[in-house]
C-alpha cells in the first residue's frame, strides 16, 4: 500500500506509477521523533521541507506572555510547509504531539519535484490551496460558531483528512489530543472545553477513549457543526452507505 505521502497527494491529482515510486523513494528516509519534540522552532533558519508519514504535528505561535495558539494540525502524507526553504527564519513552530516518523525532502528533491514532474506539481499546489482555504475556515470557526460547534467542526475536518490517507473507519480515527491543545486551537479555556466534550457526548455526537474519537453519525455531527468540506478540494469518495443511522 503507499505510504500516507502518495494517498494525500493522489487525493488531488492522478498519478501514475513512476510518480508514486519516485515519491515513496524520496520519502524512504525516516527519523522517528518522540511526542512532545519540537521540529523546528520561530526563529530558526529552515533548511529541508518536513514530512509527516505516521503521527500528528501541530503548527502554533507562542505570545511573550507564554500564551499558546495552535492554527494547524498536521496529519500523515501533510507537508510542513512546502515553500519553507526559502525563508530565513521561521515565523513559527512545529512540534509533535504524538510519536511521529518524518522524512526531511532537501531543496534539490523539492526542485526536481516541480521541473520535472508536472502531475505532482499540480497536487502540491492543490496542498498549498487547501492550507490556505483551511485557515479561513479555522478563522470563521473560531469567530462565528459555538464552542461545541467549534470543537466538532475540527473533528469533522479531521475525519475528511484521515478518510482520504486511509486512517478513518466508520467514523473513528486516532486524535492524541488533550483538552489543553483544544484549548489553544480554539481559544477557550480548558473548563470550557471540558464542558464543550460532555455537552457533545450526551448529545450522542461523539465519544472518546483511547486515544481515539468515535462519531455515531458522521452526517450527524457535520449538520450540528455547519461543516462544508468542499474546502478540503478532496477527490476521493465514500461508499453510500458509509455514515451510520441514526
């Protein structure tokens, strides 16, 4: 089976055999990280493009005061920043937040990627148009909608990404986050947060245990949250009979 890079790619774009090895041999090269490590840190000049192939990341900003906000997750086959390279110095961090195995793709490979091959310079533009389109629609959760609306919005978002990679069955998936890092992606406290949880759950919306978010009805729980993931431009299909009754 291709590895989580080659299935988010293949989401946006078609591509034919001698892509999808080219990209499993440039990904070959794996570092095992340990949750909780930081990738790369604001300040710090970047020099290779980081790749997600198994756990989660997060993207978040720190103020002065040692206030945290996280404004992106990063999940299997997610780039961390295609174009980062060509910057000086981070304006953000990177860190894990659950045991992850990442590839480091260098300035050649990313050069050799957009000259030479064009069906997979097409899907990367394809991941750069989704990052943006995905932080305006955090912009307009974390504005417009409820906290428990918030915080299912996310999970429907998360679900859509899992399901394209192949790691979503039936409305369950791994989520290795805390009531804290919700806190800091949705700007709330952790009480509110607690309460936002117990609110979902007795309304049979979600439940989690192990590491692991269960959603009953997935049709459900993305009518409660106003989610629309025409913003993910995923090409990929469910089978009708997916989502449970219910």
């Amino acid at each position: 089976m291709p590895n989580a890079f080659v299935r988010k790619l293949s989401s946006f774009e078609p591509l034919n055999v001698d892509d999808q090895n080219w990209l499993v041999s440039v990904s070959s090269k794996t570092k095992g990280v340990a949750a909780g490590s930081a990738l790369i840190r604001e300040g710090d000049n970047p020099e290779n493009v980081i790749m997600i192939l198994d756990g989660f990341a997060m993207r978040y900003k720190t103020t002065f005061e040692g206030r945290r906000q996280i404004f992106a997750y990063f999940v299997p086959g997610d780039f961390c920043d295609l174009h980062v390279a060509m910057l000086k110095t981070m304006d953000h961090s990177i860190a894990t937040l659950s045991a992850c195995r990442v590839a480091y793709l260098s300035p050649g490979i990313i050069h050799e990627l957009t000259e030479r091959r064009p069906s997979l310079t097409r899907a990367l533009w394809m991941c750069s148009l989704v990052d943006e389109a995905t932080l305006r629609e955090w912009l307009v959760n974390l504005g417009q909608r409820s906290a428990p609306q918030r915080i299912s919005h996310l999970f429907c978002e998360l679900h859509e990404r899992m399901m394209a990679v192949s790691l979503a069955d039936d409305g369950s998936f791994e989520l290795p986050l805390t009531q804290v890092e919700l806190a800091d992606t949705m700007g709330l406290s952790v009480v509110h947060v607690n309460r936002s949880l117990k609110e979902l759950r007795e309304a049979g919306l979600v439940s989690h245990r192990d590491r692991r978010i269960m959603i009953p009805n997935v049709s459900r729980l993305k009518e409660y949250s106003d989610f629309d993931p025409s913003y993910l431009h995923l090409r990929w299909k469910l089978p009708s009979d997916h989502t449970p009754k219910g």
